[in-house]
C-alpha cells in the first residue's frame, strides 16, 4: 500500500475486492499499509509483499516503488511524470506516455496505468494477482528486471552520476 493518495487506494481496493468476489476467486488478498511506518518497517512489509500498489504522483523521482522492486515486489499503479525515468511498461500495448523515454538497461518492470485511471490500475491489480497465483513464467522475468531497476539508482551509482554531472558541468562540456 501506498504512502500517498490513499483515497485512490481505497477506490482501487474496493473495486478490486467486488471484481475478485464476482469471478469466485477465493484465495485471500490481504493490503498492507505503509503509510506513517519506519522505514525499518516498510523494509519488513515489502519481504512479505508480493505486489506494490503505487498510488504516488505527481513526483520527481518516486523512491517506495524503487524500494518495492528492490525488495522483490512487482509493482501496479501509477507513474507520476518522474517514474518514466525508470518505469517500464511489462505489456507494450498498454499506457506509455507520449514522451520520449530514455534508454535503459531493463525491459518491462512492473503494470502502469496513467495518473488517475483508477479501472485501468484494477485491471492491472488483477492481471499481477493472477500471475502471481498461477506462478506464471514472465512474473520471473519482471521480478528480474525490477531488481536490476531497483540496483541501477543505488546511492552509489547515483553519487557517481551526479559527479559526472558536475566534472562537465565545471569543465563547460557540453552536459
């Protein structure tokens, strides 16, 4: 569960629970709040995670879906503008924005919807449920390319960027 928009979250989940009780799935989907945790204690919600539902925009850089992916979640909701920057569509023929992307070493790390569409959020919510329960093959790969996502925005890495950054920068090259 999300830290932010919490109101779209529990109109996610409602929705979710009376499509789920209407197809007769009877396995049992618990959602777990991190709102107002530690971070010690989001770090030991996300082990028992296996879906992280990003409710979070507009944003910079969204940090919790980064933690989620880290810690093994695959991760359904929303991007904000700055999640582009690393989130990558699992479904090609799904939402990506209109925008250029930059290249990036992953592929498909998670399901994102655009800002707001709560249905679409739903569908995808369901479609990650059901890889999930049915131990479908391409959840390996998404959980793979989430970690190498998730290992790309290390503190050290992004140390080593932003001097870069200010090496050119200082030496009037081009940046």
């Amino acid at each position: 569960m999300p830290r932010k928009n919490s109101a779209l979250a529990r109109q996610i989940i409602q929705i979710f629970n009376q499509i789920i009780q209407k197809k007769g799935i009877s396995h049992k989907i618990n959602f777990l709040k991190i709102e107002n945790l530690s971070q010690e204690d989001v770090a030991k919600v996300f082990a028992k995670a296996h879906i992280f539902l990003n409710t979070g925009f507009p944003e910079g850089c969204p940090l919790p879906p980064l933690e989620a992916m880290a810690s093994g979640c695959l991760v359904v909701g929303f991007t904000g503008f700055g999640g582009w920057d690393y989130m990558r569509q699992i479904i090609p023929d799904k939402y990506i924005p209109s925008f250029p992307l930059r290249s990036v070493a992953w592929q498909g790390n998670g399901f994102f919807s655009a800002d707001g569409d709560v249905m679409d959020v739903v569908f995808n919510l369901e479609l990650a449920v059901q890889w999930i329960l049915e131990k479908d093959q391409k959840l390996n790969k998404v959980l793979e390319n989430a970690y190498k996502t998730a290992c790309a925005y290390s503190l050290d890495i992004q140390k080593e960027s932003f001097l870069n950054f200010i090496k050119k920068l200082i030496s009037n090259d081009s940046v």
